[in-house]
C-alpha cells in the first residue's frame, strides 16, 4: 500500500483508514452522515492525492489529447478546465478525467488513482505516432479538495486571487498558504462548491495546517472517502469502475455531451453510429418509493421480477433521507418517471426513475 504525505496526519486525527486504489486512505473521521452535511453546509477538505497527474507538452500536445479523448480540448483556453473521458478501442472507457490547460503547449491530465498505469499506457501507445512529451508526475504532487458553499470566504485570507472570481471548471496558478504556484481550481466532486489545490508533496502539510487554521471559524472538517461518495452520487457523477468501465460507452452513461465528433478520436466513427442509432441501454437514476438501501451489484427487475438490469451505485442519500442509486436499464425502460423494483436480498422494493441530479440544492 502507498501512503500520500498526508497519512500520518488523517491516523493522528482518528481516521479510520481503508486500502484504496493501492493507497492508504482515510474513508471516514466523525462518521459519513456528518462529513456529508459538513461539505452541504459549510466547508470540508478531502486528501485526494492517490489522483493521478500526467503532464502533456510541446507542440504536438493538443494532437494526442485530442486523439485519445472524446471532449474538445481545442475549445480550451489558459485558465481552463474540461471534463472528458479516455474511449477504447471497443466502445468502451479506459477512464474518465479533467484536462487542464496550465500554459500554451502544457496541458495537466488528472485522471483516477487506480487507472495510473492503465491510462499511461493507453495514451503512450497513440502518442509513439504523434510524439508530444509527456511526463507522469503523479508521485510528487498533492491534492486536497476544499469543499462546501463556505469554502470561498474561509479560503480568502490564504491567498492573493480572488477565489470569488473563478468560475466553474477555471483555475488560477497562484500564492495559496504561503505557497507560490499552487494550482488554485474550481472544480470538485461533490456538487456543493468549493475548490481543489494541486501542489508539491513536500508543501501539502503546511497548506493543510494553514487551510485548517484559516477554517477553524467556519467549522471546517477532514473528510473521509465515505462522504465523497455519498456527495458525488446525490448529484449522480459518474464514479470510474462502477458506473463507466471498460464496457460502458459514453453515449449509454449519459456522457453523450463530453463526447464530440467534430474531431478524430479514438473508436469516434463507433460511438458516432451508436449516438445516431440510439443506445440499446442508457445508465438511469432512481429513487426508491419505500424504505430500503440500494447497492452496488444489487438486481434491477421489472414488475413481473424479471431481471432488467444491475445497480451500479447506491446509498440512503442524507440529504434526501431515502434510497438513491444509478445502473443501466434497457433504453425503452429508461424514461424519466418509469416505474422500476431493486431487489434489496429478498425484498423487491418498488423504485422510480428520476432526473439527475438527485440533490437540488438549497
């Protein structure tokens, strides 16, 4: 198991710590309910740094990034960020990930912790007819997430940028806890706002000692893995190897709008008919009509017990107080407001399709 930087930290403060995509990670402190109403409410921090960040350069940069991924990276600008996916070659998704542009030629990849390696390859083997240069600098770097609708004003003091001013899915590179050239982003995982701070292992410790001082004010807690999970899925993100694997497409996850075909991109001309046919299955949300917890693996069944399909992810939501859950159903059961069952062991519990995201917002 690896240890990011801060793992002496989360053991000193009580987390209990789980293996994770290789890592030792902190899935919970206080407990998930109360991490999860943390980042709702106020503001929270989550140790993200098993992420993985590829840094692709030089003139023929934009050319890999856009043959092996579905979005159009040509759209983005300095100071921008994208959210798109890796496509195989079969009609699937190696992973899905976050494309910075950090200067003119250098882009930042961050893709999922238990993908590294996977995704390294994949994208080396395209680049051996493009020859963009690419370094693998995931080893060195931190990343915590500063999340929740309090993290701007609890974040200000730390910095000279205007967190305030940066929008969704843009960052900044500037001074953050006394540290030059942190990657300061507004984006997140969890639908509640708030920003994620990219920088050297050798410098994470003091940024998380200063961002907690800065936050004691505001109620500012760590959070655990379990929190992420349940914030991420009330507002129906995909989560790589549950929802979106090898053998889910773009277009069934519903991930037909980061998924571009202006360009050439690797299997394009497939999920190009695909799109155009119509999926045979389409990845639906649900929320349960009674009492009862969906998971992952669990049967999705139509009225006459017939198996239909399989959740793919599923929790009681905290926010919602009821039963929430993705999975793949076949596309003419699909409808927003169509009557499903999950059959929790041998219960069959009446659920019905919903529109993302479940959480609304206050």
């Amino acid at each position: 198991m690896k240890d990011t930087a801060l793992t002496p930290t989360h053991i000193a403060l009580g987390a209990k710590m789980i293996p994770f995509a290789g890592y030792r990670m902190p899935v919970s402190y206080e407990g998930v309910n109360i991490e999860h109403e943390t980042v709702r409410n106020g503001v929270g921090v989550f140790d993200v740094s098993h992420m993985g960040e590829f840094l692709i350069e030089g003139p023929k940069a934009l050319e890999l990034i856009q043959k092996v991924s579905s979005n159009d990276a040509s759209k983005l600008t300095l100071g921008k960020a994208q959210y798109s996916c890796l496509p195989n070659e079969t009609g699937g998704i190696v992973d899905d990930l976050i494309v910075y542009r950090v200067k003119e030629e250098t882009y930042l990849l961050v893709v999922n912790a238990s993908n590294i390696d996977k995704d390294w390859a994949h994208i080396s083997r395209y680049n051996q007819n493009i020859g963009a240069e690419m370094r693998n600098i995931s080893d060195g770097f931190s990343l915590l997430a500063i999340q929740g609708p309090k993290a701007v004003e609890a974040m200000q003091a730390l910095t000279s940028v205007n967190l305030a001013a940066i929008k969704f899915y843009h960052f900044e590179v500037g001074d953050f806890a006394g540290i030059a050239n942190v990657i300061i982003s507004a984006t997140g995982y969890t639908g509640s706002g708030g920003f994620e701070i990219y920088c050297k292992n050798s410098e994470v410790q003091q940024v998380w000692d200063k961002v907690f001082e800065a936050g004691k004010a505001y109620g500012i807690k760590p959070i655990g893995l379990a929190a992420r999970d349940t914030l991420r899925l009330e507002m129906g993100y995909c989560l790589y190897g549950n929802d979106i694997d090898d053998h889910t497409s773009p277009i069934e996850a519903g991930l037909g709008w980061i998924t571009k075909f202006n360009k050439d991109f690797v299997n394009s001309d497939k999920l190009a008919k695909e799109k155009e046919a119509g999926p045979k299955r389409k990845l639906i949300a649900f929320e349960l009509n009674e009492r009862g917890i969906p998971r992952h693996g669990y049967d999705i069944v139509d009225q006459e017990g017939v198996k239909i399909g399989t959740v793919t992810s599923g929790t009681m939501s905290p926010s919602l107080n009821k039963g929430i859950g993705l999975g793949y159903v076949p596309t003419h059961l699909s409808a927003i407001g169509n009557q499903i069952n999950i059959q929790i062991r041998k219960k069959t519990v009446a659920a019905t399709v919903v529109k993302l995201p479940f959480y609304k917002g206050k």
